[in-house]
C-alpha cells in the first residue's frame, strides 16, 4: 500500500520536477524580459508543488529520506515522469507548446485530485489549482498569439505541435500503482481525462488557425522509468551539485 | 518583438487605495500586458489589481516648463492642509 502511494505520487510530482528543470534552464535566457519572468515564475510554482509532495513522501518513507534525497538522489529509472516534460527546449514554440499540453492535462488532473481521499493530496492538489490555472491561461493565449501571428510563428508552433504530439497519449497511462490508487480513492483515473483533454487542445487549437495533428503511433515509457535520451543529461544538471558536494546547503 | 509597444503599469496594492504607477513594460497587446504586468510587478503580493495603459495614451508635461508649471506652487505653504487636526482612523492621506 505504502509503496504504490509513494510510486502514485512520483508519477505526479515528477512531472513537475522535471518540468521545472526544464523551464529553469531557460532562466536569464526567455525572448524578453518579461516573458523570462513569467517562464520562471511557472517553474517556481511547479518546484514548490514538487516539496510539498516530496516532504510527504519522505514523510511516508521514513528513514534517511528527505525532500532533496528524493528530488536529488534518485536514479534515472526511479523518476516516473512522462516522456512530454523532459524533452529539450530547442526554442520559445517548443517550449511554450510542451507548457500548453502539460497545462491542459495538469489543470484537469488537479480538479480531480482535490478530492483525493487522502488529505495530504488533496490539499496540495487545492492549492495548486489557482497557480497552474494561470500556467493554462499563460500557454494557451501564447499558442493563439504565435498560430494566429505571422506566418512563421504560425509554422513554428505547428512544427512544435506536430512533434510533441506523440507525446500525449501518455498522459492518460495507467501503471500498476495509478490502478491501485484509484482504487482505494485516493487517485484519479487519467483514462477518464483523455476525452476532455484532447477536446480542449482542439478547440484552442482551432481557435489559434493551427491543425490538430493525427498519429497513430504515440511515445510512451517515462511513467514506467524508460525515459527518453534526454533525460540523462538533465538529471546530470540537476543532480549535480548534491553528486559532487553530498548533503551541501545554501 | 523590439517593435512591441511600452505600457505603463499601474497597481492597486490593497482595496480602498488608488492604483499607483510602478513601472513599464513591453507587450504586443493589453491581454499580455495585463500578464506580463502580473509576472513582472506582483511576484511579491504587491497588488490586488492592475492597470495597464499604452505608454502612447499619455500626454506629459514638458520638463522645460518646470520653471513656470512648479516653481510658483513653492512659496505657498498655506496651500497645504497642514493646519487641519486628523482624526486618527483617517490613514493614507
């Protein structure tokens, strides 16, 4: 029991983790400087929601275990995030794209969460509901404004589109812990989210003059620990000063 | 994106304040500049509405005419309401 609630809540709170790396690198880096602000506004939100499910899983796990062993100590198969949020940047309609779908996807699986029969959850998913409402608010207006822009902001953010796709269909993969949690109340059923996910994107997709992609072969595997070739290097960042300094503190 | 027009961003830090000039901004249209004033200027809880207008919109005095504009106003203390006792519930006056 214990440890499907502990793997439950990685194939959650990874997602922000890894997204929030992501998002960080871009730090110092965004097209303004207002739209850099904004960027790593979006990954402090996420990084604070991933400490407040770390602290419960160290809570859960006992031990040695704290919010940075389990953030930073981890090997790369122990990280159950989806294949979407670790991929690379490349530039502003990758990033801004890979923000959109996960947004849509996070909003939905929060409004479900929040009534988790576990409290601890269902606090942490209340309160990040306000925060990743305006993540959704902030990605969907940039993906109208670059697919109704110029025509070459059009046709980037429809590359960008068109390859994150095969992304998608992973959000709504069940593992053996997602089946054993929704079981017992305490987690959502993404199987149920799939419908009213891609029926969102395609409205604002529509809205924004851009093609909703179709693909039969979708990506998958993060949530099982098989991650992308990506992945490895961003750990390698990420990991890096607790690898080399053990226990540091700033 | 060098071409996005300047905004001026005006914040309301409590209710029953005024909204107060804090800064500016670039965005393409008032949707972004409403965000980016949200990112930018409310990261620490500064403001509980924003106002953003077209920095374009806004007509200033010439600093040239300081002299004749300001200056007069400086040797007229019984101007100020300094002679007035304040009830003590009346803040932020």
């Amino acid at each position: 029991m214990k440890d499907n609630l502990v793997q439950y809540i990685f194939g959650i709170a990874d997602n922000s983790l890894i997204l929030g790396q992501r998002i960080g690198e871009l730090c110092g880096h965004g097209p303004s400087l207002e739209t850099d602000i904004a960027m790593t506004n979006i990954s402090l939100d996420l990084l604070g929601q991933v400490r407040s499910y770390y602290q419960y899983v160290a809570k859960l796990v006992g031990n040695e275990a704290t919010e940075d062993t389990i953030a930073f100590l981890r090997k790369e198969r122990e990280y159950k995030n989806v294949l979407l949020v670790e991929q690379p940047n490349q530039d502003f309609a990758y990033s801004i794209s890979r923000q959109f779908l996960f947004d849509i996807f996070h909003l939905l699986l929060l409004e479900q969460l929040q009534n988790s029969s576990d409290d601890t959850i269902s606090a942490i998913a209340k309160k990040s509901i306000k925060e990743v409402s305006y993540h959704t608010r902030f990605s969907s207006d940039w993906i109208r404004r670059l697919g109704d822009g110029t025509e070459e902001s059009h046709n980037r953010i429809q590359e960008a589109i068109n390859h994150l796709w095969a992304f998608t269909d992973e959000l709504f993969h069940q593992t053996h812990a997602d089946i054993t949690m929704v079981a017992d109340g305490i987690g959502v059923d993404v199987t149920k989210l799939k419908d009213s996910f891609y029926k969102k994107v395609n409205a604002i997709l529509l809205e924004s003059t851009l093609n909703t992609p179709e693909l039969h072969y979708f990506q998958k595997g993060g949530k099982q620990g098989v991650h992308s070739e990506h992945m490895g290097y961003l750990l390698a960042d990420l990991q890096y000063m607790q690898r080399t300094y053990p226990n540091m503190n700033w | 994106m060098k071409n996005w027009p300047l905004w001026e961003v005006f914040i309301r830090s409590k209710n029953g304040l005024e909204h107060r000039h804090c800064g500016s901004l670039h965005a393409s249209d008032a949707t972004m500049a409403l965000e980016n004033a949200r990112d930018v200027y409310t990261r620490r809880m500064e403001g509980v509405s924003i106002w953003v207008v077209p920095s374009a919109q806004i007509t200033a005095s010439n600093p040239d005419d300081s002299a004749e504009l300001f200056e007069p106003a400086k040797d007229k203390v019984y101007r100020h309401p300094t002679f007035y006792e304040l009830p003590d519930e009346l803040k932020h006056m």
